[in-house]
C-alpha cells in the first residue's frame, strides 16, 4: 500500500464511524453531523456518539447527537482548528457539554504507517508470530496494551519478544474493522529503552501489511513514551479525536 491509499482507509473508517463522507475530512471548513449506529464502524464504539469531534488537520467533523447540533457548530466555528482540542478552549466546550450531562471523556492521537520509512527494526532478543490460540493465558496487567481481555475475540495476531524462552516484551492487534487492525504494545520494565518495543511494533505492522490490513496506533498525547515509540516505528501522526460521555461514565473511570 501507499501513504496516500492507508490515509484513504483511514478516512473512510472514520466516515463510516462519524457517519459523513471521506470527503468531509479534506475540506477546509467544519462541519457537523448527527452521529448515527453504523454496522461497519469500529467495533469497539458506543454509537451513536454523543459528541465525538474528528480531525486530520484540516478541518473538524463533529459527529454529535441532534440537540447539541447548533451549540457544537458555534465552538468548533469559534476558535482555530487545534485549539479546539485543548484547553483553555476546551473548558468552553465541557462547560457546554456539562448542561446536557456530558463530559469530555477520551482524548487521544492516532497515528498511521509511513511506508518510507517503515521497516522491520532489529530486537535483541528472539521473536515469535504468534496467533489468537497463543494468547489465551497472556491475558495479564504486563500485557493490558497489547491485548484486551474485554475483547478477546478481537485479538487476532501478535509479535512476543522471548529472553531464553521468558516473554519480555508483546506487541498485539486487535481487528478493530474490516480493514483496519490497531496496534500495541508492552515490555516489562526490566527490559525498556532496548529497542523492544519499536522491533515488535514494527514487525507487526509489516506483517498486518502483509494480510491487506492497515495497521494503526492509538496513543494520548501525554504518553511520551507511546508516541516515541510510534515514530521510532515508522508510524506518523494522522487525526486526533475527542470523545464525550456522560457525566456518570467519567465519574466511574475515576473511581
């Protein structure tokens, strides 16, 4: 695949998850649409949303339940496109959500392969394909990255990094839509800043690559760690997201 056709994939998942056209994402104005249930989206969203802004840099789509239609337009319309997802502009935006039993949730950047610069990077240690029969006991916090035990059924190929046979480090994707798989990853902490990581995150792309996949990586912005990992890869970022949820869903995962 080319940059241009994994960007083109990319874009027309987040149409289908935002229920616009792949197009929406390339024009230079905003838009704003009522979010909807899509058979096809990624598997593990609540639909519809109930305010979910998208961006690739040029612009924002915001996909969002009708009666916040007019109160989301006016924000995203208000302030320059980057500045809408991070504060202080975004206290305008949860003050707003807040009226409705909203909170801004999940914030996080997703980055995409650069097919000039992905290669397979060299691991000091031994390397193994694993398959879905492999990670059946693999399902502990050190691996709560690369696999998710809610979602098991998902997780359909990996990458183990092996110290005389003992699993030190695992990249895993889950087959999050048709057409794209997301990767992560988890090395022990005896074992970091040895090259790990980007080796297994690297292979595991390839090999996605290898089955008419594209591969795609989540990371917070905060995660410094996570996003030097990704450009180590050969990933770059490609869109940002925010997510809002109610005021209840918050308070639980602060619990």
């Amino acid at each position: 695949m080319t940059n241009q056709e994994i960007l083109n994939a990319a874009m027309r998942q987040s149409a289908v998850d935002s229920n616009c056209d792949p197009g929406d994402f390339r024009m230079n104005t905003n838009k704003v649409v009522v979010s909807a249930k899509m058979e096809n989206a990624r598997r593990y969203l609540t639909l519809p949303f109930e305010c979910d802004l998208v961006s690739y840099g040029n612009n924002i789509v915001a996909s969002v339940r009708e009666e916040l239609v007019g109160m989301v337009e006016s924000y995203i319309n208000k302030y320059q496109v980057e500045r809408c997802f991070e504060t202080p502009n975004l206290h305008v935006l949860d003050d707003e959500l807040g009226k409705y039993n909203l909170r801004v949730c999940f914030m996080a950047e997703y980055f995409l392969p650069d097919m000039n610069c992905l290669v397979e990077l060299p691991c000091p240690y031994e390397l193994k394909l694993l398959s879905q029969n492999d990670f059946k006991d693999l399902y502990r916090p050190e691996w709560s990255n690369a696999l998710c035990a809610d979602r098991r059924h998902l997780d359909v190929l990996g990458v183990g990094a092996y110290d005389d046979g003992r699993l030190v480090g695992l990249a895993g994707c889950s087959a999050d839509c048709d057409t794209m798989w997301q990767i992560g990853v988890d090395t022990l902490s005896q074992y970091r800043r040895r090259g790990i990581a980007a080796a297994l995150t690297s292979k595991l792309a390839l090999e996605v690559l290898d089955r008419g996949k594209v591969p795609f990586y989540c990371a917070a912005w905060s995660n410094i760690g996570s996003v030097r990992n990704a450009v180590k890869s050969g990933f770059r970022p490609s869109w940002v997201e925010i997510t809002a949820k109610s005021k209840e869903f918050v308070d639980e995962m602060n619990r």
